[in-house]
C-alpha cells in the first residue's frame, strides 16, 4: 500500500505542480536555512572527543591585578607556575603546551625554506588527546626529561617533505637544529580545536609537534597570545620566564571522581600556598574545567549563533505556516475526489494515510531541495568568514543531510495535520450531489 501512496502523491503532483513546487520551494527555503545555523552548531559546539571530555581537564589559576577586579583571569598558566605543576606530580597524565612557528630547511635544494606552525607539547599530550599516526608514534617521557630534538610531523608536513613516505628516523632541520622523525601523525582535525581554544578553536592544527621544554632551551619563536598583568623585571628572555605573563596551556587526565578530588587538592594548596607569597591574588570560581566546561567558558560558540538559530527557526517557521495554507487549498481542491472515495467505502483512516505520505513526499522533495540551500548558504558564510574558520570542516556529511531529509519530512507532516484532517472530515454527499 506506501507504493501505491506514493504513486498517488506523485501523480498528485503531477496534476497541480505549480501549487506543489510552491510547498516544496517554501519547504526548502525554511529547511536550508536552518540547517546551515544547524550546520554551525553541530561542529562549532560539538563534544570533539566525546568517549573521554569529561576526564580531560584544563588548569586556570588566579591571576590578575586585584587593583582591577573586573580583569578577568586569562585561560593560560606562567612559566613559574607550569613548571611547578609539572613537578607538582607524575601520578596523572598531564602536559603543558603552547605554540611556536619556526623555519624549516628541507634536505632537497629544489625546495625553498618555508615557515612551520608548531607546537611544543608533552609526551603524554599524544595519548591524553587520541592523536592517531600513520607511521611511527609519539617520544617517550624520557625525551621530555632529556628534552631529545625530536619531532612529529602532521601528515601534510610530511608530505611535503619526503613525498608521504615513512620517514620515521629522517632528520628535519628546524630553527637552525637537526631534529629526528619519531612520528608522522595520520588525518586527525578535531573541531574546535579544544586543547588550544584561546588561540583560535577553528584554525588548522600545528604541523609540527617538538618536546614543550625546547621551546624555552632553543628559543623557539612564540605563537599565540600572552597575557601580561605585570612588567617584567629586567630585560631578556629569562626576566620574562620569571614574569607575571601567561602563555602556557596546561592540561592534566583525570580518569575517575577521586582523581579530580585528590589532583584538586594538589592546586588548591599551591594556590594557597603562593597566595601567601603575595601571588594569586584575582580568585576564580574553579580551577579544573573539563573539555565541555572550558568551551563554555571560553565561549567557543558565540552568542552571535543562538540568535542565528532563533532567526533560523522563525524562518522555518513562516514557511511550514505558508505549507499549511497551500496544503489546505490543495487538498480541499480534492474535495470531490475525496467525496467519491468515502461513498465508495474508503475508511478516513486510510484516507488520512494517503495523505501523510503525501505530505510526506512534498517534505522529502523538499528536504532534497533543502540540502541545496544549505550547501549554498555554507559556502557564503566561508566566503563571509573567510580566514576565521577553517572551511574543510564546514560542509554537509552523511548526518546532517539525513537530519536534514528526516527534518523536512517530519515538519512537513505536522503542518499538514490540520488539512489532512479538514480533508477528511468533508462531507461526501455535498460533493456527490455536485457529481
């Protein structure tokens, strides 16, 4: 029997397409629309490593002048504070990181020294954040303590310099040093970008990875921002190591409720401990954010996209109101077909069926449609955006073009509750008398 309703849809179609384009038109006009806002949403304000957020925890202290109360702590940690929580404990994953650019000189003359985004980070940072590889893996702590030149490089990097071909052992020479290949990371684009949301959630990831303490040791040229509330005292690198500056992320797994608890504490009495040294005088309302909490909190998704969404859905819903109009003069202008059909026997449930699937059919058009709209209306935001987003990640998938469809059909339907129901609850012999 769908076949056969399906078949009557169609043919219904057929006998009135102006109407019908008009519903799918309308239909596909609000579906877009609010599928390129849904679009946004799904991936900016998506969990981006759901099987572990909620053990992945980033460190905030209390920073700031207390003469301004209203300066708000920045997300990063001191070079003095990192490096006491890094000997704070070992009993938990944890790495700090932060980013650098650098030049790389390839062995091969025919091509040119070019600049690298990297980013300094611990061994730990590998496995706390599921990076996959292609070939090789990533240091071993030994190499964090020994700080070893070694590198990673991401799959395009290493494309780049040796053809895609495993150059686990090869050397790379960056910022004027010799460092050795352990690892060759495989396609990994976590959206946003939440180990590093301060620095843009939405920018492509580093393409070299290097052991945090070079940074520092080799003089790496920072990337990213740096948050000051206090001058250095003196001139050169080590007077602003010594500084109230924070540039660090720092990011510790904790697995269950009494690691969080026990890994609290430990902060907790650090923070105690160089208040009473005259530090840490701007409080914070918490210390441990996991990934979820800290995009919140760093307001990865903008207001600016809630109100897109309410516009969106208002949108969507002018249009679903003009369907319910069209299909009330569509099929109130079946009337005498319907009359017919009743004094031939047909049940209203079957006739209420028939005209679900074929409001069904008019949401499916129009959801297909719809895709359109939408793959248009994304293109015309990264055309908007431009360099704030990276594009390889904003497009229609397999999940949102069937969100899409199912949407479309189901809003479809809704709407046309009130004239399926007020076609069939028409009075046949006011029609058949007409016959």
């Amino acid at each position: 029997m769908f076949i056969y309703y399906v078949r009557l849809a169609l043919l219904s179609y057929r006998r009135n397409p102006i109407l019908s384009s008009l519903m799918v038109l309308a239909v596909a006009i609000g579906i877009g629309a609010y599928m390129v806002i849904f679009t946004l949403n799904y991936f900016m304000g998506g969990d981006p490593i759901p099987h572990k957020s909620s053990q992945l925890h980033h460190v905030q202290l209390d920073y700031g002048n207390p003469a301004f109360p209203d300066f708000d702590p920045p997300p990063q940690l001191t070079y003095i504070d990192t490096m006491a929580l890094l000997d704070l404990t070992t009993d938990y994953p944890r790495t700090a990181s932060s980013k650098f650019v650098g030049i790389v000189e390839p062995a091969n003359p025919e091509i040119r020294p070019f600049s690298v985004s990297g980013r300094g980070n611990f061994s730990d940072f590998f496995t706390m954040f599921d990076l996959p590889f292609q070939y090789g893996s990533g240091w071993h702590r030994s190499a964090d303590e020994g700080r070893q030149q070694v590198i990673v490089l991401s799959r395009e990097l290493n494309e780049q310099l040796f053809g895609g071909a495993d150059s686990v052992g090869e050397t790379v020479h960056l910022h004027g040093y010799n460092f050795t290949v352990v690892g060759v990371l495989d396609t990994w684009t976590p959206v946003p970008k939440f180990y590093d949301v301060n620095n843009g959630p939405f920018d492509p990831i580093e393409e070299a990875y290097i052991p945090w303490h070079l940074i520092v040791d080799l003089r790496m040229d920072r990337s990213g921002n740096t948050n000051c509330w206090q001058a250095p005292e003196g001139d050169g690198f080590q007077a602003f190591l010594n500084a109230e500056c924070a540039w660090i992320q720092f990011w510790v797994e904790l697995q269950d409720r009494n690691a969080y608890e026990n890994y609290l504490n430990f902060i907790n009495s650090y923070a105690a401990e160089q208040k009473s040294f005259g530090r840490l005088q701007q409080p914070v309302d918490q210390r441990l954010f996991d990934v979820n909490e800290w995009m919140i909190e760093q307001e990865v998704l903008p207001d600016e996209t809630r109100i897109l969404s309410a516009l969106a859905a208002m949108l969507l819903a002018v249009c679903l109101l003009n369907t319910v109009g069209l299909l009330l003069s569509k099929f109130l202008g079946k009337a005498p077909e319907i009359g017919v059909r009743q004094a031939l026997g047909a049940h209203k449930g079957s006739l209420f069926i028939q005209h679900v699937i074929e409001a069904g059919f008019i949401g499916a058009l129009g959801g297909v449609l719809g895709l359109g709209v939408a793959a248009l209306g994304l293109e015309g935001i990264k055309i908007l955006m431009g360099d704030l987003i990276v594009s390889d990640w904003m497009q229609l998938n397999l999940t949102v073009a069937v969100v899409t469809i199912v949407l479309a059909i189901v809003s479809t339907v809704i709407a046309g509750l009130y004239p399926i129901w007020r076609a069939c609850n028409i009075n046949p012999a006011i029609h058949l008398k007409l016959q």
